[in-house]
C-alpha cells in the first residue's frame, strides 16, 4: 500500500488528495469511528490511505473486487 507522500499514490488522479483523506476521516469520525488516540495513531492511518486509493479505483470501475487494476 502507498502513503499519501508516495507519488505513485496521485500520479494517475489529482482528485486524490490530502483534503480526500481528511474530509473521509470526518466522515468515518461522525458515524463513530475514532483512529488510536496513541503511538498506533500513524500506524493505522497509513494503510488506510492505501485502501483507500483502491476504494475510489474500485468505485470508478478502474479496479476489480479482487483488486486488480482494469485496463
């Protein structure tokens, strides 16, 4: 998975973005999800921004349920 600092995270869509990240953490906060309040606060949110790259491919069909890229 890629962090947000990785360049291959947004080269292929500038929509990806810091403020993305921040604006689907309020959201998963207002439906009461809370990330660690300590140490493992880094841990979780870098994956995160992993999967979540591979949930916008999924949902614009750039990406298969498996996880594959579609050409």
């Amino acid at each position: 998975m890629r962090s947000a600092q990785d360049p291959r995270a947004r080269a292929d869509d500038s929509r990806f973005t810091s403020g993305l990240i921040y604006d689907i953490t309020k959201v998963l906060k207002q439906h009461g999800y809370q990330l660690p309040s300590d140490e493992r606060h880094n841990q979780a949110l870098d994956p995160s921004v992993g999967v979540l790259l591979e949930l916008v491919e999924t949902y614009e069909g750039r990406r298969d349920v498996l996880g594959n890229k579609i050409a």
